[in-house]
C-alpha cells in the first residue's frame, strides 16, 4: 500500500472503469479513500476495477451512470445513494472527481448539430449537475478536481468542439473555486496531452511512427500513462493541496512549450 493521505475520506471517480478514470480509483484507494467508481456502459470493466481494489485490501463500489442525458446527475447521485451507507453512514462524499468524457469531435466544416450536443452534454453539462447535485452530500473542506485537456490552450481545429468543451469545464473550475472556498472545498482542474489509454489506442498502440510523434510533443520525450496523470489528482485530493485551488495544472509533459 502506499501514502495514505485520505483515510475515512469517499471520492466519487466518473469514467472510473478505465484508462485515467482507472489509475484515478486506484490511486485513491491505496490512500485509503473508499471509491465510487462510476461507469456508463462497461459493467465487466468497472467491476474489475472494485475486486482489483478489494483484494489489495481497500474498499470500493462500482456504480452505473451513463451521462449524456437530461436526468442523468440526479441517477448517478441516486444509485451512490443506495450503496454509500455500507461505507459511510451520513452519506457525504469528500471528493468529486469529474473523469468522464468523450473525444468523439470533428472540424469545423463536418461536425454535426448532434455531435456538438452530445460531446458538450457529456463532458460540461454533466460535471456542471453532478456538481449541483453532489454539493448537499460534499463535506466542507472538499475536493472537485476536473480533468480537462490541454486542447483547452492549444489549437487543435481537427476536434475544435472538444477543445472547446474543456475550456468551458476550466471555467467551471474557476467558477466553484470562488463559489466555495467559504467552505473550504477547493476546485482544481487537471490538463493531460497524449496518455496511453483505450481512448487512444487506435491510432497509437502497435503504430511506432505515431508513437514517436506523440513522444515528441513532451518536454519529458515520452507517452503520458494514465498514473502520470493519476499522481497529480491524487495530490489535489490531499491535505497537501489545501492552498491550492481555482487552478488548471498542466498534466502534459510539458507538451507543444
């Protein structure tokens, strides 16, 4: 087990059943936190993630919340209602970790009418909800941490309806920083580039030439993995970042400087 910083503390993972939304959990878990680790579709997956988690002795559960749709904060908030009292009696979650969202974008000249929709439903109307919903349950001195993207700062108009819903979530984060610090509760966003994730296995995994170029976008001169990305989460969720909130941390690998 590692540093446990977050004993007794509950965090909610959106998108926890792979990738960063993965790394995320079990980060957490070997900090001592119970995790919530929500998923859309992916049963097979987000119940590996729990058993993965209990057998190295910590805790979690596995909770289904497809996002996208009108309604779909207060079923996510419902179906953590239903099992959180085995885990924390009062109810309350400590953490809220905003990991789900889809990259499905195209240019300018071919996105549709449905495409802009569907990606700004799942990846900023959700969070915005889930946030709504999810402050009567979040303790004071809590944690929401984003996860954003660095197209959020860079022009990338091959997937500009993306980019431009990260840049709406940055602003959200902003925006919960000012609204909540009475309560201690500090709002983070985390930027990450290219990660070696499912996401983007299509075009990297198994393609030298795209590896290599990926690589090249770093500072660091490598991929980002999912715990690159994870470790820094991990730290806005701690103690240790107390002070530090309303803020959007580069998780690039200092890309494209």
């Amino acid at each position: 087990m590692g540093a446990r910083g977050l004993e007794g503390k509950v965090a909610l993972v959106t998108g926890g059943s792979r990738g960063i939304g993965r790394a995320i959990a079990e980060r957490f878990s070997r900090d001592g936190a119970t995790v919530a680790v929500a998923y859309a579709r992916d049963e097979t997956a987000a119940y590996e993630v729990v058993e993965r988690i209990r057998k190295n002795g910590g805790q979690a559960f596995a909770l289904r919340a497809e996002l996208g749709r009108h309604g779909d904060a207060a079923s996510l908030w419902a179906a953590f209602d239903a099992q959180i009292g085995e885990h924390a009696p009062d109810g309350s979650v400590d953490i809220i970790v905003n990991n789900a969202g889809i990259g499905r974008s195209s240019d300018l000249a071919s996105l549709t009418e449905e495409q802009f929709d569907e990606v700004f439903a799942v990846n900023v109307r959700a969070p915005f909800f889930i946030v709504q919903e999810g402050l009567k349950r979040l303790r004071d001195g809590g944690r929401i941490i984003n996860i954003s993207s660095g197209a959020a700062r860079l022009a990338m108009p091959e997937i500009i309806a993306y980019g431009a819903t990260k840049g709406a979530l940055d602003t959200f984060t902003l925006n919960l920083a000012k609204e909540l610090g009475p309560r201690g509760i500090t709002a983070n966003s985390v930027a990450p580039g290219v990660i070696d994730t499912d996401v983007n296995a299509s075009w990297l995994r198994g393609n030298p030439e795209a590896e290599a170029h990926a690589a090249s976008l770093s500072a660091l001169g490598r991929v980002g993995q999912p715990e690159d990305v994870a470790d820094i989460v991990a730290f806005l969720a701690s103690d240790d970042a107390r002070w530090v909130t309303g803020r959007v941390i580069d998780a690039t690998g200092g890309s494209c400087l």
